[in-house]
C-alpha cells in the first residue's frame, strides 16, 4: 500500500503540471485567436483526474492506519494498535504529512465540483481551473519531495506505534482539523476567479456571483472550525479558556477577518460599482494568510501547542508566498484600469460609509493580530533575542476595536445607499439607541460596575450594543414583515418568513448578525469569572461562589491505551445538590503523556468548570481546581445561529408571485420594505 499511495502523489504531481501547463497555453491560443478546444479538454480532465489520484494515495494512508502498517514511518510516529478506529482515521491530519496530504485531497474536491460545473463559464472556470491546478502543484510537489507520507521505516519495524498525541484523542479533533481545512483551501476557488477575471479583464461583476457561494461556504467551515478549536481548548486543554491568543489559533482568525471584510465590501461593487481593487485584493489578503497560517503551524517559527514539529518546509510556503504576491501585483499593475470604481462616496451617513467602516475595523483588527503574532519573531531577528508579546496586548487592542465593529453592525441597516437624510437617522435609531440604554440602566442596577473595573466596562458596552444591534435586526423583520402582511393577508410571523424567503441573503445575513450578538453577549460574561484551587482529601469541601463540592472519594481504572485517575466530587448550588462532578487524569501508555479531562457542569447561566491538577507530593493530596465562567453556554448557541444564518442566505429566493394571496386586495405593486435591495450574508 505505501508503494501505491507513493505511484498515486506521483502521478497526482503530472496531472496537475499537464492542467497547469497545457491549460496555460489553451487560454493563451483562444487569447490570440487560435481554437484550442481540445487541448483546453484534456487540460480540464486531467485536473479532474487529479482527484482520482490524490483520493487513492489519501486511501493508502488510512488503509496503512487502519491496518497498523508500521512500516510506514507517519503511521509508526502517529498511531498504536490499541487506538480507537476513528482516531486511527484521523491520522489522516494529526500529522505534518498526512495534513499536506489531506489539504491536497480537499483542494483537488474543490478543484473537481470547479471543473465539472465548468458550464457556468466556460472562459473564467478555465482560468480559474488553472490556477488551481498551480496551487495544487505546489502540495504536490511537497508530498512528493519535502513532505513524503509515505516514507518507509529504517531497521527494524517496531511491533507497535508511538500513538497519537494524546491532546488530539477527542471527538471533537475528528471533525475540528477537517472543518478548518475545508476554510483554508476553500478561499483558493474565489482566489483562482478573482485572479483569474483580472487576468482576462472579466466584464462585470459576474465572477463575484459565481464565487459568492464558494465563498459564503468557505466562510462557514472556517467558522465552524474556529469555534469547534475553541471548544476543544476549552473542553481538553484545562486552563479555564476557550480563546487564549496563541499564535496557531490567531493563524485561523487572519483569513476569517479578511473574508468576513470581502463579503460585506463585494456587496458595494454589486450595487454601486465600488472598491473594485479594494475587493481583488482582499481576496487575494485572504488566500494568502490563509497559506500564511498554514506556515506558521509548519515552519517552527512561533512556538504553539497546536503546531506541528519545526521543519524545513516552511522555506517552501515563503517561496511560494513570495510566487502569489509578484503574480498578483503583476497583473494588477497589467490591468488595474479595469478595475475603476463606477461610483464615488456620496456621504458618510450612507451604507456605503457603513460597509467602508466595517471593512476598515475589520483588517484594523486582523493587522494588530498579525502584529502581535509575528512581533517576537521579528524582534528575535533584529535585536537577537524574542520579545514575548501575550493577551494583554491582543485583549487592549482588539476589544475596543470589536466594539467599535458592533455599533456598525447595528448602524449599517439603518442607512440608505448614497445617504440618509437626518430625519430618517433619528426616525430609525429611537428603538435600538432606547433598547441599548434601557439594557445598560438593567445591567448597573444588576450590580455591574463600569466605573470601577475595564472589563466591566466592555462587557456593559457589549452587552448594550448587543441589544442595538438585535432592535435593529427585530425592526427590520417586522418593518417587513408587516407590509408583507398588509398585501397577503397573512400574521405577522408568517409574513417575516415569506420576506426571508423572499431575500435569504440580506435577511439571512440578519440572522448572522444576531449570531454573532450571541457570541459576544458570552465572551462579555469573562469579566465575571472566579477560579479557585485547593488540595481536597476525602469528605473535605471547597467553596466558590454559589457552589460547595464535597469530595466522595478517588479512584483508577485502566485499559490497553490509557490509565486513568480521576476524583468524584458531590456538588451543591446554594445548599442544594445538583449532582456529581468526575474531573479525571489520563496517562497515554504509548506516547508516554499525560492529559487532563475536565468536568463541565454548564448552565445558560454559566459553567462550573472543575479539573483535577494531580497530587500534592507532600501531602498526597489531590489538587482540584474549580472557574466559575458565566455565559459560556451563548457562545456556542450563537455559532449555531450564525450557521443557520449562513446556510439561510445561500438559499435562492423565492419571487413575489411564489407567495399566495390570502385575500383580495387592489391591483397594486408589492411595495417591499425601503432596504429590501439585494445584499449579500452579513450586510
């Protein structure tokens, strides 16, 4: 199997030089007039086929996994016999090989939905097929050459292997590194047409209606696998966070602000014919941090928990990095008139000056981010020694820039195209600027205290924007819905869905919004966090907050592929008992390493996060410690609206004569609410 996987990459690497260069030379010929058809087919058929390939060698490795062959020294280095199935599988990407591997195998998937959809535009797909097959030449080039998955063992086989890192020995890292992966090389298909219509002065915005759900959906894995890594920080690691600013997860965040800021700007050139350039290179921002981060988790450069062992491939990715940017300025420059703005800003009270704004915080935060996480090793190599940067500095800069982003979320939907007259502003803003006031009133009265503490301040600012922005949402759908209502005859609740329908994207985009309210509504509640550690003998009791846990008793268990120790703590809430807590130690006998399991009683309200931090070797006592986190719960029920919001906005919309009339009414137009234009997710 390891000799076929080895054939497969190969074979993998000449398919995609003969899409690359053959599809080259077709576009050349029909550039100049010369038909090459057939030369342009066997080019987009071998891209096709070079899913065929790296789908066989990606089989291999699993096959090798599955089948315990340690010969093959990634399986030797990242699995064992007593490894449960799914884990086994996921060696696929618990690796630095087999990752490059699987991100060749996504972006061939890509690459084949692309080619055989290749009818929507048959010119713009060829380019984009393309350039895809050049990006798919480089991980080629690497399995083939710097990163080999498939490299047998020298000497002796081993009888068993090293077993996988035992912090990646959680459901959650099944399905984690592949939503994240499917959001990084997902933004190559909207890179590849972006560049591409630059290249052959693409007319119009067409290429942005092509690749708006591409990007919609790359989007959404890229958030799904953020979040699904902040939970498994949470979940595994043990230190009471979900989010702690290391260098791998900021790696995550780059591409995900660039995005979200393309997705709301793309919206001004469909409708005004604005930030054309603005728009090219965001895309083209987005790709690249995108294979940015994939260096930094790669190259050794920052040191995180989540990165892979230093390598010299990281030379690669900076060679290659370096490639994407000289081919982008170059036919940039080549082709910049054709990317002139339509329109001009008309007043800064306009939508236009709302998205603006938005994009303008958004790449704000994503260059003190990119800042921060490069600053030591910059300083290492110009003063000689590493200049620590950590989340003070991340938390003061992007807090307030965060807050800043909520009020425009809440502003935005407010505002006409072109401008907003006063009477309109202050008509508009009553509901939401009175629903944010009367929230802070609440909050003080509650006992939060913005004058005493910062972080009471942010989380009193969040959480009042938060109402503003969720007024503004709610007012746009029954604004709506009731002049839906008035024409159909029907309630109210109906009415808001025949108007969703009517325009999943700029109301699907709503519901993102109030997403992401929900989201920061749960980060606001850190400011309220307790924690607490004690050493806790048998029957002796701890207090924190509202909650007293009683230890019952300590025990151990032990299988093939771990031992465990872990504590049974009786748990009461202001004197009543709300079950038992079993916060445990594993000890992986493979690799040789330990791994905390944290025991999560979690409430809307907030969690109660207990962890067993070993022995006190004098005392021999255990060492339980305990964090009270407020409103975790909202953080991930807003990822689940953000979601469906999403998905919501990618549905096509129905049209006005879909809707039944319920009732007679005059022959009249369907007057539609006065910001009913189409927008895209997020405006």
């Amino acid at each position: 199997m390891p000799l076929f996987g080895s054939f497969a990459l190969l074979f993998a690497l000449v398919l995609s030089a003969y899409s690359l260069v053959f599809g080259a030379i077709a576009l050349r010929q029909q550039a100049v007039g010369i038909p090459s058809d057939r030369l342009a087919e066997t080019a987009r058929r071998a891209g096709i086929a070079i899913w065929v390939a790296v789908a066989g060698a990606a089989f291999a490795l699993v096959w090798s996994a599955l089948n315990n062959d340690f010969s093959v020294a990634y399986i030797l280095h990242h699995t064992n016999r007593d490894l449960p199935t799914p884990y086994k599988f996921a060696a696929l990407w618990s690796g630095q090989e087999g990752s490059l591997l699987f991100w060749a195998l996504l972006l061939s998937t890509y690459g084949l939905v692309l080619r055989l959809r290749h009818k929507v535009d048959v010119k713009l797909t060829a380019h984009a097929s393309t350039i895809l097959a050049a990006v798919q030449l480089f991980f080629l080039l690497l399995l083939n050459f710097a990163a080999r998955p498939f490299s047998l063992v020298t000497g002796s086989i081993p009888a068993d292997g090293n077993g996988l890192n035992p912090l990646l020995q959680y459901p959650e890292m099944v399905i984690h590194p592949p939503m994240l992966y499917l959001g990084y090389v997902g933004f190559a298909v909207p890179f590849a047409f972006a560049l591409g219509a630059l290249i052959m002065k693409y007319p119009g915005e067409k290429w942005i209606h092509i690749t708006r759900r591409w990007t919609m959906v790359t989007w959404c894995f890229l958030t799904c696998g953020i979040f699904l890594g902040a939970h498994w920080a949470y979940s595994v690691l043990g230190w009471g966070g979900y989010w702690g600013w290391d260098p791998v997860e900021n790696a995550s965040f780059f591409p995900w602000l660039t995005g979200t800021a393309f997705l709301h700007s793309v919206m001004m050139q469909e409708k005004r014919g604005m930030l054309k350039t603005w728009n090219v290179w965001l895309i083209f921002s987005t790709f690249m941090l995108s294979i940015l981060g994939t260096f930094l988790t790669r190259s050794g450069v920052v040191s995180s928990v989540h990165a892979f062992a230093q390598s010299s491939i990281g030379e690669w990715f900076m060679w290659f990095l370096g490639i994407v940017l000289v081919v982008c300025l170059y036919f940039y420059v080549r082709n910049r008139d054709h990317l002139r703005s339509e329109h001009r800003l008309e007043s800064l009270l306009s939508r236009e000056s709302s998205f603006l704004f938005q994009n303008l915080v958004l790449l704000a935060s994503c260059f003190a981010i990119l800042w921060g996480t490069l600053f030591p090793v910059l300083s290492e190599w110009i003063q000689g020694h590493k200049v620590t940067v950590g989340p003070p500095f991340f938390n003061r800069v992007n807090i307030p820039i965060a807050m800043f982003l909520l009020l425009l979320t809440g502003v935005g939907p407010l505002l006409a195209w072109r401008s907003t007259s006063w009477a309109s502003l202050k008509r508009n803003f009553a509901i939401p600027v009175t629903a944010a006031v009367v929230t802070a009133i609440i909050l003080m009265a509650f006992g939060v205290r913005p004058w005493e503490d910062a972080a009471h301040f942010y989380s009193l600012m969040a959480i009042s924007l938060g109402a503003l922005v969720t007024a503004t949402i709610v007012s746009e759908f029954v604004r709506g819905g009731r002049v839906i209502a008035r024409h159909t005859g029907q309630n109210l609740l109906a009415s808001m869905v025949t108007l969703t329908r009517r325009n999943t994207r700029r109301y699907g985009g709503y519901i993102v919004h109030f997403g992401v309210v929900v989201i920061v509504i749960g980060l606001a509640g850190a400011a309220f966090n307790q924690q607490k550690e004690q050493e806790l003998g048998f029957h002796e009791q701890m207090q924190i907050g509202p909650y007293t846990l009683i230890c019952d008793n300590y025990t151990q268990e032990d299988n093939p592929n771990y031992s465990i120790e872990y504590a049974i703590l009786n748990v009461y809430k202001n004197g009543k008992p709300i079950g038992q807590m079993f916060p445990a130690k594993k000890f992986f006998k493979a690799s040789q390493q330990p791994d905390t399991i944290v025991a999560n009683h979690s409430t809307p309200i907030e969690d109660l996060y207990v962890i067993y931090a070993g022995k006190n070797l004098d005392s021999d006592k255990p060492i339980i410690k305990v964090f009270i986190n407020p409103l975790v719960m909202w953080i991930w029920t807003g990822v689940w609206v953000l979601i469906f919001g999403t998905v919501v906005a990618m549905i096509p919309p129905i049209s006005a004569a879909a809707v039944p009339f319920v009732q007679r009414v005059r022959p009249t137009a369907v007057a539609l609410p006065v910001h009913s234009e189409p927008v895209e997710a997020g405006d």
